[in-house]
C-alpha cells in the first residue's frame, strides 16, 4: 500500500512555466536591438545549464543567467535601464499569484487523513515557501523538502526522513526527468501529470521506464491511480 505520497509543487499543483515562458518573451523583445530572438533563446539556455551548478533552479538563478546573457549578447552594450528592466520582470515573477492548477486542491483533500502528504520540491527554498503559503494548501502536508536536485540521492534521503521504504512511496510530478526515473531508480512509484509547457533543461525521455509509471491529464485522477498502485 502507498503510505506517503511525495507531490512536486512548481507545474504539478500551481502554474511556474507560463510564468518564465511569458517573461523569457518579454526578454526577447527587450533585447532584439542586441541579438535575434534565436540567439538569444540558445544562448540563454546555455548560461542557465552552466549556471545550475552556483544558482541552483528557480526565479532567482534564472534572472541572474537573464542579466549574464544580455551582458555576452550585447558584448557588455546592455544599458543600466535593460538591466532594470530583467530585474524588475523577476519580481514580479516572484510576487506573481498563485494560481492552482484544476484538481490539485481537491485531490490532496481527498487524499488528507489517507495518506500522508509530503511537499518535494526544488528551487530557492524563499520562493517555495512564499508560494505554499500563499497557495492554501500548507496545512495539507505533513512535511516540505525543498532540495537542491530531485536525483535518487535526495529521494533515498526523503524517503529516511518520512520512515518509509520505497515499495510505500509515490511521487506525484509533471518532469519524467524529476518525478519519474530517480523515484522508479530507487524503488518507488511513480505518477507523472504532464504540464503543457517543459523547460528544455526537465526534458528526459522515458525509455525503458515507460509504462512502469501512472499517467493523468490532470489531478482529479489522482486518489484512483493511488488506489491502482496499491494493488499492482
């Protein structure tokens, strides 16, 4: 039987992606004087894969890799109002509404009581808990694991930290990459819930792992595929 059940936050229960997607256009707009959007969009990617290793994911790692790409694109032209502007557009991406995904409320209340719900999720330990906060949802989790990677060594230490083996854990996620193959690596379950829009850098293909994982169009489905990995 799954007795904890892992949830990721960003793209699994409110929208992060639209968000980065929408201030990455703005960006391309911003600096098309320097470089064509094409340019832009590689070299970016670039930086952030780079930068991983020093800002680690969320808001704040991707606006410092926004103002190290405008630097290299513009050849050090960017103007001080340029780079105002990138910061400005990551505030405001970080005092963004929380906005739930369809279901997500209403399947964790199903599960509340059941289940015991655990928070696993990556990014500026700040951002994800300003955006549990302001979601309504902190008082459904028992506990919250911000991490720095989602690899099977944080899963192990997950899984030590809420005593359970990993037959009785599931991890509910939008990324194959996060969600998926490191909790399949370590002996858990796994149910992927595909968000419309993938970073580049969460894209994996499933390979040998396909069909060894529960998948939903959207949370509501959630409380039944728990009940299927119950009784594989």
């Amino acid at each position: 039987m799954i007795e904890v059940v892992g949830v990721d936050g960003d793209d699994t229960l409110w929208h992060s992606e639209t968000i980065f997607s929408v201030t990455h256009d703005r960006m391309r707009a911003l600096l098309t004087p320097h470089c064509a959007p094409s340019v832009l969009d590689e070299r970016l990617l670039a930086t952030e894969r780079r930068n991983l290793r020093y800002f680690g994911y969320g808001v704040k790692g991707f606006v410092l890799s926004m103002v190290e790409t405008a630097i290299e694109v513009s050849e050090g032209r960017v103007t001080a109002g340029e780079v105002a502007a990138i910061l400005d557009a990551g505030k405001a991406m970080l005092d963004h509404p929380v906005e739930l995904l369809e279901g997500a409320r209403e399947a964790l209340e199903a599960l509340a009581g059941r289940r015991r719900l655990v928070l696993v999720t990556k990014g500026d330990l700040f951002d994800q808990e300003s955006k549990l906060a302001r979601s309504g949802l902190g008082e459904l989790f028992e506990r919250v694991e911000v991490v720095a990677e989602k690899d099977e060594r944080a899963y192990r230490r997950v899984l030590s930290a809420v005593g359970v083996a990993p037959p009785s854990f599931a991890m509910v996620g939008n990324s194959v990459r996060s969600d998926v193959l490191p909790v399949l690596g370590v002996g858990a379950r796994a149910v992927h819930v595909p968000y419309p829009i993938t970073w580049a850098l969460e894209d994996a293909d499933p390979g040998a792992a396909a069909g060894r994982y529960e998948v939903l169009d959207d949370l509501r489905g959630l409380p039944a595929a728990l009940a299927r990995l119950d009784d594989p």
